[in-house]
C-alpha cells in the first residue's frame, strides 16, 4: 500500500493523530455529571489542584497501602502534562519499555530530549527487561548521554499486561542502583480482569521503593470521560520529593496547565469512590474483561499472537503469522495494517508504531470498547447483561473481527505446500 509523502506527514502524524487512551464506552455516570455540573466554572483551579482535589487523591492512594500527604501531590488536566512536567523537572534522557503508551515519548520529545527504548520481558510489556535495562543505561553513558528518568507501567498500554511483582522489582531496584528516577504510569491499576487462573498480583514500584518513584494516573483511564480530562501524581516524600513537586507546578504554572473546575469536581468525587464510581468500575471492569477475552480468543483462532489480557480495555495482537496474506493485499508494515484493518472494520487499530514498536511489526493494538455497541442503549444493554458476549451487536461486531482475521488465514492456508 504506498503512501505520499504529504499522507505520510499529514494524515499518520505520531501526535496529533496518535491514538487515545481507550475509553470506557459507555454513558456518564449521572452522580460523576452531576459533580461536574455542581462545579463553579467562575472560581478558578490553582496550578497543581486545589486542597479538596489534593486530599482525595490522598485518601485514594492511602487505601492502596501507600501514605500521602497533601504536599506530596499534584493534579493537572491529563497524564501528558503531568509527565511533560516531571520530565522537565527531572532533566536527562528517558527510557521507556518498548512498546509502551503512545503519549509518553512525545512529552521528552517536545523538550528536545533524547529518548531509549528498553525491551521488555517475554512474560509482560510495561517494563524493562533488567539487564536490557542496564545495558542500554551503560550504552547511552558511554555515547555521552544522561540518563535520569525511566517510565514504566504496572498495567499495561498496549498490551494490557500486569508485570510480575518479581520482574517489576528486579526492574525497580536496577533502575535505583543506576540512578534513575522512575515514574510509574498507574493508569489502569484499577482495571484487572482477575482470572484466578492466571492472575498477577499488583504491586507498585512505589511500595517497593518510595524515595525513588513518582505515580501518575490518568483519571480518564478509568474513571472519568474524556471531556473532563485529570490526571493526579504523587512524589517521593522526602527532600528531593519536595524539591521536584515545587518545580513541577512552577511547569505547570508556566503552561498554564491548569484543570477546569467542572473536570476538578469530578476527579474529586471519583477518587473519594463513593458506591456509584466503584460499582460502575466494577461492572465496566468485568464487561471489557469478557470482550477482551472473546477478541483475544478470535485472535488466536486466526492464526495470530496475543497475550491474554490482564487489564484495561484493549489487547496487543501480532499478526505476523499471517505476513503472506497481508503483503498480497498490500500490507507491509504496522501503517499498512492500521488503514486496513480500521476501514474493514469500522473502528480504531492503531499499529504498533504508535507505542515505539518496530513499524515493520505487523502489530496493532485492538480496544474493547467499540465491540460494546454502536448507541448509548446498546452499551448500556451490554453493561446490565449477565453475558454481554452473547448479545446480538456484540456478536455481530466480534464476527466483523473474525470475518477479517478468518480471510486472512484461509489466504494463508491456500498458499501452503501440499504436505
């Protein structure tokens, strides 16, 4: 499939058309609208969020085990600004796992950082393999470079997995012994699917090693809708903690970064999680974890490659197996793959390379969110049902996606050898 330069640059750009964050699909919850709603859009937020914002997310992150105090946080209207502040506070190099979330690179980028992709283990994506980790941090010292920040995720974006507390905290501790400030994405920790058969406990980087890890969550990951974008961090609380938060929200002081009172209220009620927000999490939780695994099962069937999802709302196929068909239709490289398979199926496919893959990789990343319904009542049906995979336009979207994969295969099997 060849593309113009002009398409090339203006129609696949790695930022302004890099994917969202997979949302969750489905209406606003009436309580979460109604504290927006309630929100004075006169009165003006204060750089880093205001008192009542900060001591909700406090009470958040003290319920998962980890003591905050209201002077060791911040809030800003996304996980972009938040991580482009950190970053600029932080100085150096970046590493990152390849893949990882399409927002990351682009925030080091922008300050005209260098950026290194780490490999990440064979049992997990989101972070670093140990000795690749020190590898490349003796690799870009002795080209000259500085390295002082890794980004790492304890569940994943693309590939939906949950590394294990042990490969988290051998990947924790080399970064520590190097150095390294690590900045832990912990947008989808509220999102596992909890298969006894093969789940992964979740332990934080920061409940390993506090003094060297800053967390960052982007409420919009499971929380709140995308037209009230938040995001909340916590930094170390020590001297250097201190130190690097009054520089951030110098940053986003200087950005103007700012959240919209409405956005502000609503994060504030989710993080204190009220009945109706861990309900809704729950039951949206248990909904895109049965979609994900019908996707991941026709993935399979069809001759491809996916780790089983263990968290969020989308799985990471790898569609290489099936390279023979795809090259045949014109498909050669992770673009090709994200223009053929969004038209044929009518919803988002980001390739690969938008996560820092290889854009050779016949690899796309597929969310679970568009197979829930076509209408607010469809999603909704699909939320309320016992079995939401058997429901009819769930069904019909799921052989949309066989239909796709099973033609390519039998492509594939009719170019085998006779044996």
């Amino acid at each position: 499939m060849r593309r113009s330069e002009s398409e090339s640059r203006e129609g696949h750009g790695p930022v302004r058309y890099g994917p969202p964050l997979p949302d969750a699909g489905l209406p606003v919850l009436p309580e979460l609208a109604a504290a927006a709603e309630a929100a004075d859009p006169a009165v003006p937020e204060p750089p880093g969020g205001a008192p009542a914002l900060l001591d909700a997310a406090c009470g958040y992150w003290r319920r998962r085990g980890l003591p905050t105090a209201p002077d060791h946080t911040a809030a800003a209207p996304g996980g972009a600004p938040l991580l482009l502040a950190l970053t600029a506070a932080l100085g150096g190099d970046v590493l990152l796992p390849r893949p990882c979330p399409a927002w990351w690179a682009p925030q080091a980028r922008l300050l005209g950082r260098s950026v290194f992709p780490v490999a990440t283990p064979a049992e997990c994506g989101g972070v670093p393999d140990p000795f690749a980790l020190l590898e490349t941090v003796r690799r870009v010292r002795a080209e000259g470079g500085d390295p002082r920040l890794l980004v790492l995720s304890v569940a994943d974006d693309p590939t939906a997995t949950v590394p294990p507390p042990e490969i988290l905290h051998e990947a924790v501790e080399a970064a520590a012994g190097e150095g390294l400030h690590i900045v832990s994405d912990e947008t989808w920790r509220d999102t596992l699917h909890r298969d006894p058969a093969r789940s992964t406990v979740l332990i934080g980087p920061a409940e390993m090693l506090p003094d060297h890890v800053s967390v960052v969550s982007d409420l919009v990951g499971a929380y709140l809708p995308p037209g009230l974008p938040a995001a909340v961090a916590r930094l170390p609380a020590t001297e250097r903690g201190a130190e690097l938060r009054a520089r951030v929200l110098d940053i986003l002081t200087a950005l103007g970064s700012v959240l919209a009172a409405p956005a502000a209220a609503a994060a504030a009620y989710a993080l204190g999680e009220p009945p109706p927000i861990t309900a809704r999490l729950r039951a949206a939780t248990v909904l895109h974890a049965r979609v994900a695994a019908a996707v991941h099962r026709v993935v399979l069937a069809s001759g491809g490659l996916a780790r089983p999802p263990e968290a969020g709302r989308h799985l990471y196929a790898d569609l290489e197996r099936l390279r023979p068909a795809l090259s045949a239709r014109g498909v050669g490289d992770a673009q090709d793959l994200e223009d053929g398979l969004a038209g044929r199926l009518g919803m988002p496919a980001p390739g690969g390379h938008r996560f820092g893959d290889d854009l050779a990789a016949l690899r796309v990343r597929l969310s679970t969110s568009p197979f829930l319904g076509s209408t607010p009542q469809e999603r909704m049906t699909s939320l309320n049902s016992p079995e939401p995979v058997e429901l009819p336009h769930v069904q019909r979207a799921l052989s949309m996606l066989e239909s796709a994969l099973d033609d390519l295969r039998a492509d594939v099997k009719g170019w085998e050898s006779p044996r």
